[in-house]
C-alpha cells in the first residue's frame, strides 16, 4: 500500500473536497498543514523540479492576489519558490505525494487514475 501525503491548509473548499474523496475511497493519508507544519522548502524545490514552478502558483487565489506586484513581477524559479515559501496559500492545493506519483490541485478522475488501489 502506497503512502499517501496531502499539502494544503485545513480550511480551504478545494482541499475539504479531497479529503472527502479520500475518505470515501478508504485512503489513508498523512496531512501535511502549512499552518502549522509549515512548508517544507525542500519538498517544494523537489515539486518544483517535477511539476514546474509554475504549477505550483495558485495565481487565482485571493492569496497571491494580495501579493504586492512587485513580488510578483518578473518571477523565475528561484523568485516563485522564495515566494511560495514566504506565502504558502499562495501554493495549488492540494499537493499528493503518493509513492512516485505527484498531483497537483483536485481533480476526482485524476486521483481515481493514480490513488485507487
């Protein structure tokens, strides 16, 4: 059985959604809270290499709008991830670590096809 981790924050919709798909699928899982745990820098550079940075950036969230443009203006990797560390609701939620896998954001079919037993 494959070890299941979940990043994100407790209270966000997104993230309540996967929990529940979970849940209901009979995963068990670690939860990871940025909250409380923080964000682990070299999980997110290890992210950033298999997704890309860009990925990682909830660009539509109320998070990374609030950012001063500064911040946000002329971002490469290196930029995005000191970013990400400094505002982790700022990062897609949620993130799965499961075995070699790696999802990004919830999408129900996309976790159906990689964390079904």
């Amino acid at each position: 059985m494959m070890k299941v981790t979940i990043y994100g924050i407790k209270n966000c919709d997104t993230m309540k959604k996967a929990f529940t798909w979970l849940e209901a699928q009979k995963i068990d899982y670690h939860f990871h809270d940025y909250k409380k745990d923080g964000v682990p820098v070299d999980r997110l550079k290890a992210w950033a290499g298999r997704a890309g940075w860009e990925k990682l950036l909830n660009t539509r969230g109320t998070t990374y709008r609030k950012i001063p443009e500064a911040e946000r203006d002329n971002l490469n990797e290196a930029r995005a991830l000191k970013l990400l560390e400094k505002y982790p609701s700022a990062i897609k939620r949620p993130l799965v670590e499961a075995g070699a896998k790696l999802l990004v954001g919830f999408d129900s079919a996309e976790f159906a096809l990689s964390l079904k037993q």
